[in-house]
C-alpha cells in the first residue's frame, strides 16, 4: 500500500511539472504572454490642444481599439523636450513597457540615449531622422496636402496677404511652409506669405499674439504649424478666414477654417504594433504620403467656392498618381536662386534637410 501511496505521488509530481514546463517554459511565462503588451505615448503638450498631441491620441485610441486586449496604452501629457524626456523615456522602459512612442522633434536625442540601455524594448520616434536596431522614425508627407491647402489660400485671400504663425524654424516646419507657398502661388502669384516664428510648439497666448500681429500687418488669412486653435480663433475674432493644421479645426472653431491639412496617426501605430506583437518589427525610416493615408485634406468649409474645391480635387489627383509631387522644379528661393531645375524632382535627404524658404515667403528660414 505504502509503495502504491508513493507511485501516485511521484506520477502526480511528474503530472505537475510537465504542466509546469510544457511549451518550453515555465507556466508564470506563459500566462506573461497571454498579458496585454504595454505601450507608452509621450506628447509634447496637452492632447486638449485639439492639434498635435489631440490627433496623436486619436491615433492610439484607434490602435486600442483595434488591438483589444493584446495591448494596454498609457500616455503622459506635456512632456518638456530635452532632460526631463530622458527621465521618462527612461522611466517607461524600466517599468516593462514593450514599445515606447516619442512624438516631438526634440525626443529625438533623448530617445536614442535610452534605447542604448533597453535593447528588448522597441522604441518610435516621430518625425527625427536618427534609428538604432530597436528605434525607429515615422512622419508623414504633410507638405502634400499643405500645399492644397496653400491653393485655397491663394484662392480665397483678398490682400494678397496670408499671415503663417510657425513654431521653430526646423526642417519639418520650413518645408511645410514652403509647400504652402508653393500652392499659395500657383493659384495667386501676387500671394505673400509672411512667417512669424513664436519659439515654442504650444503655448496659446504666443499663438495668439503672432496671428494678431500678422493680422495687424495687413494679413486678411492666418495659417500655422503650432498645436492649437488660437490663431484660427484670432482670425475669426476679425471676421477673416483661416486655414487649420493637426485636425480638422473647422469642428472646434467654425466655417472661418476653410480647410485643415490633417493626421491620421491611428493606421501607422497599429502596423507597427502589429508587427512588435508578431516578431516582425525591423527598424525603419517611414515617411508616408497622402496615398497611405496617414496625411489628407479635412472636409471644405461652406465658404470654399466649388471651383476652389475642383481645382484642389484636380492635383490631388496629380499627387495621388504619383506623376507629380510638390517639390518639382522649376523651384527658385526667396532670393531669386534656382534650387530646383525644371524637370528635376528634390530627393528626400534634401527635403528631409530644408533650411530655404521659397520665393513669395517674407522672414528668415533661421540658421
């Protein structure tokens, strides 16, 4: 009896650790992987900016949305470029986060420094140029749809003025703005478009006080490339129009907002997660353009003449062909240089690198 008391339990032990070890691993192991991965989201400023860090978020809603339960997101809003990114880059990875999303120009040294440290971490950064095995960038051709955009700027202004309240004077910011010009003055070649540079990416006073002194100088239209509403809300406090940037700002502030270049972050951050979750995920450099959809032109406001709109439509249309892009030549800077020959096209290293401002912008590209 005693022997057979002794065999049941040796078979229930032996029962137990093949439960225990089956698959290759431990059971502890096994129910980790059945856990949702945790992805981190680090904004620049408050996803109430109803901009940037608004249509990132709706972005990362959709990929929970998408994803379910095999992912669990955090975020943390306002987040200062430089050492205080660091800590919390840092911070996510320390605490078991699969992948981390950086999505302000300035994390981009920050994340590479942390990402030395945590090699099983995936790390993403939007809009810099700097990768290792386990970082990647991603941004989109915004400059396309900015330059429909810049069409119906053209069409619509009455001074010949439009007013451009722009962050810092960076690559991603001047291209933006140079496409905007160059659609400005396809559609107008009387078209000024005249910068003012706030120095910060969100701070809605300085918004507000440059489109009020561009409206001062005579601007009768204010664009942007800042995080919030204030300086469509500026021009609408004067009667006049503006154009939107991030989201379609035509929803928060009214008809004034004639067209907004927009994101659509949402279908990137499930691809790449996707892949993270497969084994899949290679570091890359994504730069997308209207035709993958991670850029478009929102809906037009009432006020856009529909032979506004047909004229948009028609090199929309030319873009999505892939027959023409915005930076064909001939192209000629503000001080009379040809830059870009007739015939030639600009290569991304040197759109990805713009320190120019076109011919027809009035201010300095900075250093």
């Amino acid at each position: 009896m005693r022997k057979n008391r002794v065999l049941s339990a040796l078979l229930v032990i032996g029962m137990f650790t093949w439960v225990l070890f089956a698959g290759g691993g431990p059971l502890s192991a096994k129910a980790e992987a059945a856990d949702p991965q945790k992805i981190a989201f680090i904004y620049v400023s408050s996803v109430g900016d109803l901009g940037w860090s608004y249509e990132h978020d709706n972005g990362r809603k959709m990929l929970e949305a998408k994803l379910g339960d095999k992912v669990k997101t955090a975020i943390i809003e306002s987040v200062p470029e430089g050492p205080d990114a660091v800590r919390i880059i840092r911070q996510y990875a320390m605490q078991g986060y699969k992948a981390i999303f950086a999505t302000s120009f300035g994390y981009m040294d920050p994340m590479v420094e942390v990402a030395r440290d945590f090699p099983n971490v995936y790390f993403e950064h939007c809009s810099g140029y700097k990768t290792a095995p386990n970082m990647s960038t991603y941004f989109g051709r915004m400059y396309q749809p900015r330059y429909l955009s810049g069409i119906v700027a053209g069409k619509m202004t009455k001074s010949n003025i439009i007013g451009y309240v722009a962050a810092f004077p960076i690559p991603e910011v001047i291209r933006g703005i140079n496409a905007f010009t160059l659609g400005a003055r396809s559609a107008n070649p009387a078209a000024q478009v005249r910068v003012v540079w706030t120095s910060t990416w969100f701070d809605p006073v300085k918004e507000r006080e440059a489109a009020v002194a561009l409206l001062d100088a005579g601007a009768d239209l204010i664009a942007q490339h800042q995080d919030t509403t204030e300086p469509q809300k500026a021009a609408k406090d004067r009667g006049l129009l503006s154009i939107g940037y991030d989201s379609d700002m035509k929803k928060f502030v009214g008809d004034s907002v004639l067209v907004s270049p927009v994101w659509n972050w949402g279908s990137y951050y499930v691809e790449s997660v996707t892949a993270i979750l497969n084994g899949t995920w290679k570091s890359h450099q994504y730069w997308g353009g209207m035709k993958d959809g991670i850029v478009r032109l929102s809906d037009f406001s009432p006020r856009v003449p529909q032979e506004v709109k047909d004229l948009v439509a028609a090199k929309q249309q030319t873009i999505l062909s892939g027959t023409w892009d915005v930076f064909h030549g001939p192209i000629v800077d503000q001080k009379g240089n040809e830059v870009v020959p007739a015939g030639s096209k600009m290569s991304d290293p040197d759109m990805l690198n713009m320190s120019f401002f076109v011919e027809g912008v009035i201010g300095k590209a900075g250093n």
